[in-house]
C-alpha cells in the first residue's frame, strides 16, 4: 500500500466522523490564533518599552566613577614606590566629575556622538503651599540637552527650554508631578534639599514622556542652579549624558568614550538592563502559558484518534488478516492527525492576524496605572510567528496521534474478529 492509500483512508476515516473532526480542528485552530496574538503583544510591549527608554533616555551616560585613577605628574617623574589612596570621600559628599569642560573636549574626537550633555542630579522635596512630593532635579543647559534625550519633542509647551534658558530660577516639570502639586504654569514653587535649605522656583513649562514613573517624578532645572542645591564647583558635573548617530552601536560607543575620558560609561541597554529584562521575561513566561493552550487541544486529537479507533477495530483486524505491515496501519493513522493540524493552523494562523489587526485598533483612555502611558495594545506581528505556530501546531497534532496509532497496531486480528475489544 502506497502513501497515497494511506491518505486516502485516513481522510474517509475523517469525513465519516466530520463533527468530531471539525470541533478538534477548531482546538487547533483556538491555539494557534491565541499564540499568534501572544507573540505579536509580547514582542509590541517589549518593542514599546525598548523604544520609550531609547527616546526617553541618553544613549551613552558617562557616570563620575572613574575607571583610571589620576596621578599628578610630578609623583609620576619621582623614582620610588609610590602609594596611592583612590578613594578618601566623606560618605555625604557627592561623587562628581570635575572639571566636565577638558571631559567633553577629550571625547570630542568620537565620531558616532551628536549631542553632548552635562548634568547634575539632586533629590529634592518639592512644595506648594501644603503639598510635598519627592523628586529628582536634573540641572541641564537647555540647548544641549534639547536632543538628548527627546526632550523637545516631549513638552506641552512648546518654548519651555527657552523660557528655561532665559529663566535662572525656571523649573520644567513632569504632567505627573505638576498634577501632584496642582500647580500650572508661571506658579511658584519651593525646592527643599537634604540640608533642608529652600530654593524658590517657577514653572516654565511640562513635559509628558510617557514614562509614567519619569513624568512623576523628575524636573529639570539650569545647571547653576542644580548646582548651587548640590553645593558642588561651577565646573563639576554628576554625569554626562550623549546621543549618538547610531544607537545600536551605543555599546560600543560607550567603550570608546570610557577608553577616552577616564570615566565610567554605559550604553542605554546597559542602564536600563532591568526594565528590559523584567518585560521580556514577562513576555516568555506569557507565552510559555498560552502554549499550553495546545497541549489541550493535542489531547483532544489524541481522544478523537482514540475514538475512531475503537469505532475501526475490524477494518484493522482485516487490514491485519491480508497483511498490511504495522508501519502502515501507523502512518494511516497518523496521517489523520497530520490533517487534523493542517485544518486547525490554516484556520488558526488567519484568525490569529483578524484578532491582532482587532486588537491594534482598540483605542482608549491613556492610563497612568503602569509603566508605560498608552491609549492603545501595541502589536507587532511578523511572519515567522505565524510559521513557529503553524509548524508547531501540526507537530503537537501529528505527535498526540502516535500513542492512539501505535495501540491500532496491537489489537489481535482473531480477538478482534472474535468480538473482543482487548488485544
């Protein structure tokens, strides 16, 4: 008996039992729509996060942990052993890079950089009349760090920074935090620092990244200003942070810089490892969930070959009698759970894009719940999800086949013809 056969009779096999057919086709199908939508919604959130911390972040920041230590030229000329203490720091003072200006000029020479920030981060406690919220203040030079970290293109108002630059005493602020404090634009107020020491300030202007955890919590000031509250020198800095022309090679741009300036130097996945990681973990353990979906739906084609098994015991015991080998009787049956997975994927995988292109077009109320602010599900759908899923979901339903098709070929053909059921 030739393949052709085989196929042959296991699609009457099939078509005598359509309802039972269909319905654990549909299992099938059920699992592989719900595990293309999965990926597609896993690979969207993770797409999302990855692209608001590349907007919403520098692509390299220079930290002021120095990686090689500096040695004044005349302990270098003398002859001698030589002790040097790296680190002698108060445990309240800050650690900062001096000197930022001679920093900026040594890394200059890095051809992938486009923009150069310096900063200075404070913690502080922000006041207005009798609400109090913690936040972080970043003192920047509005024109170098417009580009940074998308900053322009994140404001509500739309000449902020100028009026910041324009402004010594300016704050920009979070939409999270300006909700917190109830306070709006040209409103004063108080930035209180660790030594309890009040910095009266005026709203300039908001901005909203998306970030709900940013926008909640961060504001920028002018550098001198920062500063001042830090009571550090006019030419330190807490870090520096740099755009680059290429943010894939952002790693490798970060070696460069360190190499240059002395300094510490990470690249934005590197910084952000953590929030990265949490989601695509968050995405696999999803993922592996739903996959169980076709477990279920591979013991439905296991009790389906069970079934019409039962109901074929004498066409397999004169199958037997006139000498098919147990290899055919195998693959006949098998071949009715391969055309089981082929129904359930080519009904599942179109069924899985109908829901992605469903979901996708949900819209509603941007929520400040999580992480991220969205009015919409972000999906990414590729066509090699549709081929994992498709592949996988004839595997499971050809391998839930074996177990029924081998017990076929155990049955004794005098038994069965006998009216016994066992083997």
């Amino acid at each position: 008996m030739n393949l052709r056969d085989q196929l042959e009779i296991a699609f009457v096999h099939l078509k005598e039992r359509k309802r039972q057919t269909i319905l654990t086709a549909l299992g099938v199908a059920v699992g592989s729509a719900m595990l293309v939508t999965t990926i597609a919604v896993s690979r969207g959130s993770s797409s999302n996060v990855i692209t608001k911390v590349i907007d919403t972040a520098p692509h390299v920041l220079i930290s002021a942990e120095r990686v090689v230590p500096l040695i004044p030229d005349n302990i270098v000329e003398r002859a001698g052993r030589v002790a040097m203490v790296t680190r002698n720091l108060n445990l309240d003072e800050q650690e900062v890079i001096k000197n930022y200006a001679e920093v900026v000029q040594s890394i200059r020479p890095v051809e992938e950089l486009r923009s150069i920030s310096p900063f200075v981060l404070s913690k502080l406690l922000a006041r207005n009349k009798t609400r109090f919220t913690p936040c972080v203040a970043r003192g920047i030079i509005p024109h170098f760090e417009a580009e940074i970290a998308g900053l322009k293109k994140n404001l509500l108002e739309t000449n902020a920074l100028e009026e910041l630059a324009s402004t010594p005493n300016g704050i920009l602020v979070g939409d999270l935090l300006a909700k917190k404090l109830a306070v709006g634009y040209r409103d004063r107020i108080v930035l209180v620092t660790k030594n309890s020491e009040e910095f009266p300030v005026t709203v300039v202007g908001r901005f909203s990244s998306g970030f709900n955890a940013k926008d909640e919590r961060e504001a920028y000031v002018n550098l001198p200003l920062a500063q001042r509250m830090e009571g550090i020198a006019s030419n330190s800095v807490t870090g520096i942070g740099l755009r680059t022309a290429h943010v894939e090679r952002a790693s490798q741009t970060a070696d460069q810089v360190e190499k240059l300036s002395g300094y510490k130097a990470e690249s934005w996945d590197e910084t952000n490892r953590n929030i990265i990681e949490f989601y695509n973990r968050n995405g696999m353990i999803t993922l592996v969930l739903v996959g169980f979906v076709f477990i279920v739906a591979g013991l439905g084609v296991s009790s389906v070959m069970t079934t019409v098994i039962l109901h074929k015991v004498k066409d397999i015991a004169i199958m037997r009698s006139m000498g098919m080998p147990n290899g055919d009787i195998t693959r006949i049956f098998m071949f009715e759970g391969l055309m089981i997975g082929i129904l359930g994927v080519l009904i599942g995988s179109p069924l899985g894009h109908v829901i992605c292109h469903f979901v996708a077009s949900i819209r509603f109320e941007a929520s400040t719940a999580g992480v991220l602010k969205a009015d919409r599900i972000n999906l990414i759908e590729m066509p090699d999800a549709h081929l994992l899923v498709i592949v996988f979901g004839i595997l499971i339903a050809v391998l839930s086949s074996w177990s029924p098709a081998r017990k076929a070929t155990r049955y004794v053909p005098v038994s069965i013809l006998r009216g016994e059921v066992g083997a």
